[in-house]
C-alpha cells in the first residue's frame, strides 16, 4: 500500500507509491509514451482494462464496445480504496495510509481525437460523467477531496495518447485547496462577498486579461500567472459545486471549455497542457451523516485552471516557491483572442 | 522593468519577466540549448560577457583569462539592481516592482567539466565565489534574499552548457524559505531546540536514508521526497547562516558536494538537477543599519536541496501541491549509498 508523508518544513504531503516502483534504470533521459501494440483504451479492448465503473453507452452491455465515454479504475492506481485510514506521527515527522480511489475517464472511443476536437454534445458527455463519480465517491466519508484533472501529452505526463482525464479522491485536502477554501472563508467572513466574485468583476471590467466571455462563463489569463498562457475558466455567477451544475449548464461549460482548448491549439500549436478542476470539497464527516451529499464549503467559487507545459520549471521556482514567466498574461490573452478558431 | 505580482488565493509572488519576450511561435516543442559558435564562458570569450563582478583569478587582469571561477550579472536578468522598490495594491492583486540582482557564477574555464568532476579545492573556489557574493549583495537592504541555485542538463533549465550557478536577489522573503522560517522560529519559541537538528539526528539514529556521513556534514534522502532521488545536504552541527562557513569549512563541505554529486551522475547517469542553498535571510532594515551584514536568523539551518529531474511534474501536482513519488526515499538512499564512485 502507498503511504502518505508530511514534511514538517515544507507543509506539504508527498504520496510514496512504490507500487509503480521505478528503480534507477527506469529513469530515462527522456520522458517517452508507452508502446501499446493495441491501445487499451479503444474499441474492442475494454478486456484489457478493469472492470468499467460507469459509462455513457448507447449501446451493447458493460465492458464491450458502444461506450461514449467509460470511467475504469487506474490499472496502476497511487491510492486505493480498500483499507482503513490510520495516520500516525514518526519523529518530526506524520505518516498516512495511502486511501483513496484513482479512476480513469475515457473522453472518447476514437484514439486519433483530443478533447479540443470533440463536439461540444462530446464534451457534454465528458463533463456528465465527472459530475457523477464525483457525486459518487463523496458517498464515501474517508476521501475527503477529488482531484479531477487532465494531462494532455507527453510532456505533460500522458503516458497513454488516447484522450482521458483522470480523477484521484485523496483522504485529506489538498495544500492548495485548503489555502484557497480558508481565502475565500475569511474573505467571506469580513466582507460578506466572494472574493472570486470580486476578481471576476475586476477582470470583467478591466478586460484586458480576458480571452471569450459567453453568457454563463468567462475565460481569461490570471493576473500572476505562473506559466505563459495560463487560463481559468470560471463560471460567471457564483457557484461553489461543479457537481450541482445541471445539463443545460454544463452543455454551456462545454462550448466554453471547447473554445478554450481550441484557441490553445491553434496558437501554440498543439501544446503539451494540464487542467484541473478546482471545486468545494464534500462535507466533512464530523458534521454526521447529513441528507445532502454536496458541500457545505458555499464560499467556495468553482473553476477550471489550464496550464500549457511551455517552460522548465528549474531551480528557482522550486526551491522559492517564486516563479519566472516570461509572457506577460495581457499578451497571452491578446493572442488567445485573436486565434483563428 | 520587469514586475512582481500577487496572487490573493495562491498566496504566491510571479515575476513577470517580458524582456525576456517569449511570443508563440518561440515556445518550441523541445526546450534546446542555446546555439553558441564560441561558449561566453570560456577562456578568450571574456568580452562577450557583461564585465565581471568577482573571480577567483591566479593571473591576468579583469576580463580576460586567468581565472578559476567568475561572476558575471546575467546578460538576460529576470530583475535588476536600478530603480526603487514599489508595491501597490492593484484590485484583488499586488504588484511590485521588479528590483533585484541576477549574477551567473561561471563554475570552471573547462567547457566539458561538471561540477561533480571537479576536484575538490576547485569546488571549495566556487563555494568561497557564493560566500563573497552572498556578503556583498546583503549590504543592500532593498534585497530581502538571495537565491543561490544550479541548474545542470537542458531538461533542468539550463540554457547554456558549461557549468555555471545562478544567484539571484529578491525584494522579498520567497514563500518556500518564509514557510521554513516561520516553523523554525515557532518551534524554537516553544521547545528552545532547532527543528532541522531534530530531523538530522532522528535520521543519523534511524538510518535508512543516510546517503553519506562526514565528520561535519551528511548527505540524505528526505523522508517526505517529491521526487525520486532527492537529497540534502546538511551541517551536522547547527549553523543558521552559510555565509559564517571559514575556509576550512568551506573546504569539508566541497568533499561532500563532490561525494554527493558524484553518486548521483554514477547512480543516474548524469541525470538533469536543480540545486538550491537555503540559508537565513539577511537582517531586515527596520531593526536600522546593524554593525553585522550577516542574518539574525539563529533559529534556522541552512542547507543545500538537491532534485534530479527525472519525472514530469503533471496536473495532479500542479494543481493540488500534492506530489506523487514512485520511488521511496530507503531505495534511492541504499542505491546512492552503493554507488561505485
């Protein structure tokens, strides 16, 4: 079982997952996508992979062909479900038992498409398929976060081609949505507004940061942007689930998230990406058993962060915590406006 | 100028550094090293470098062959030195202006040598170059920080071959060396003990990520390493401030940075690294203009941080500061120790 460590200095937890057990000959210089003479994630390969979990499929029973999107457990998962939560201390130091769920949702049963190239009816069906394992794994009190995030290319550590995203539920919260969720908590509590609200109206207003606004969604640069063309993608109106998104809305998150991906491709020319899904975490479960199965975290704002894998993170940005961007967001975004999608 | 900006809920500082002007089309799909006829830092190249600021130099006068190590400001510098510190607050963010210092330590005249090759009295030169630089920079008090870093190997960041290190100088405490400044004084309030002497003798007494002891020094492997094969490098005996080293000091931990690195290239194959020393900070101006340049940090342990490069950084990590390791700490700490150096 994977283990988790605390680091007392850093703050930060690390998952130690040896199951994947990578020895100094693993390592090799370059990063390189598995062979797969028949790639696991096609039609007529659904034997190849575990058991599926859920899917969307017109079609044809459980784990054959007929799927639009099919949600597998991760063959090589850094967490798993089975086993009892026990945290200990160890000199200056903490250790966790390595719980939690790692899913794999397959985007589409074509090989040769990415997201950006799917219909926005396409992308819906991704979008449906998030909202409900995340709604499902919150049953489950001991997974306290779901990481719902993509790696787009190899260099963005897909080590399968074949279009997916994958979702980790993690028995703590993460570093960085705790820092966010206690922001927005003490933001509230003096002001009595969501300070993701505020930014959005400042960006609104100042517009220079901002790449496509639709109805409901709006896409832009952020301001301290770590990377060169960075991008959130926010809902315009306050909203702190993405799980509570109805149809309709994420059928209008689609078009917004096709939109984004394609000025992304055709300005940097198909570039290596991450994006993660950042939303209110389920309710905890000192609070007992409670009837609704959504967060209570209502000051929360949900988003969807986009980073391109266009730089080297290097010396100085790990060891400060600084980082160097050499595209200012306001060019980024003047770009990514004018792309010929 | 360049600009420092803040970002209210990741609670991070970004350089926006435009003059480095990164445009689309410059992003490549591979990050390459630089094309240069003839390398700035060799013998006989002195001129197509800025003038230098500091060489350790047997013979000949400034800029021109001669030396064992030399300083240069950086020809591309992400901040710099003229100007006046200002912040303001601008909507929800900050921003700050860019002053600081970015020096290159060019680490030998020898094109084809690492720093793990050299000898160690060629080493103790480079340490004695950061030392001289470190004191001379904090006698101004606009810089908060000096970042001492190395990147090795294209994949790591760094653009040019020839070994060098890089110093760069910050109008404000980076959040990485604030965290750990932070815990050491708290746990120092309430226990009257330094935290890292805490860690290193649970780790001399335990054992299993000892890479290496010396009388004075002890190379490890971090207990919660994000990365596989991450190592520090500590003084056994604590030291707040790496400035405070003498010679002879010096002279031990060159032995041991040798020993470190060595082992490394032999274990990984010359893998791509970044470094970074963590020291304590220099004294704060509004305790007024002190006798002693040095830091008044006691609570601290400065140390060196070492991180092969060998994974991708992809979404989950990005995007939760959660970080997934395949590679536990025991096993990259018996493989080092095992080396054939």
């Amino acid at each position: 079982m994977s283990e988790l460590r605390w680091d007392p200095l850093k703050l930060h937890w690390v998952i130690i997952a040896t199951e994947r057990g990578r020895r100094p000959r693993d390592f090799q210089a370059e990063p390189q996508e598995k062979e797969v003479a028949s790639c696991p994630f096609c039609y007529g390969n659904e034997d190849k992979t575990p058991a599926e979990i859920f899917a969307i499929r017109p079609s044809g029973p459980a784990n054959s062909p007929g799927w639009k999107v099919r949600v597998i457990p991760n063959k090589y998962p850094v967490l798993r479900v089975e086993g009892e939560v026990k945290s200990k201390g160890y000199g200056v130091y903490d250790v966790m038992s390595g719980i939690g769920a790692h899913e794999v949702i397959i985007e589409t049963p074509r090989h040769d498409q990415g997201l950006a190239d799917l219909s926005p009816s396409e992308i819906t069906d991704v979008l449906k398929a998030y909202r409900t394992r995340y709604v499902d794994l919150r049953r489950d009190f001991r997974l306290r976060y779901m990481v719902l995030f993509k790696n787009h290319g190899i260099r963005a550590g897909a080590t399968l081609a074949h279009s997916h995203s994958q979702l980790i539920a993690v028995p703590l919260t993460p570093p960085v949505a705790a820092t966010e969720l206690k922001i927005c908590r003490e933001f509230f509590e003096s002001k009595e507004r969501c300070i993701f609200c505020d930014l959005i109206n400042f960006e609104l207003e100042s517009g220079s940061r901002i790449v496509k606004e639709f109805p409901n969604f709006v896409t832009m640069t952020p301001y301290a942007s770590c990377f060169p063309f960075e991008l959130r993608l926010y809902p315009k109106k306050h909203s702190h689930d993405f799980a509570l998104m109805d149809d309709a809305q994420l059928g209008e998150l689609a078009i917004a998230m096709k939109d984004m991906l394609l000025r992304l491709k055709t300005v940097l020319k198909d570039p290596p990406y991450n994006f993660i899904l950042h939303t209110a975490p389920p309710r905890q479960p000192r609070l007992g058993k409670p009837e609704y199965w959504g967060s209570i975290e209502y000051d929360y704002h949900w988003h969807i962060e986009l980073v391109p894998r266009l730089t080297q993170i290097a010396g100085f940005e790990w060891g400060t915590g600084f980082y160097i961007n050499p595209t200012s967001p306001e060019d980024a975004a003047a770009f990514l406006r004018e792309a010929d999608i």
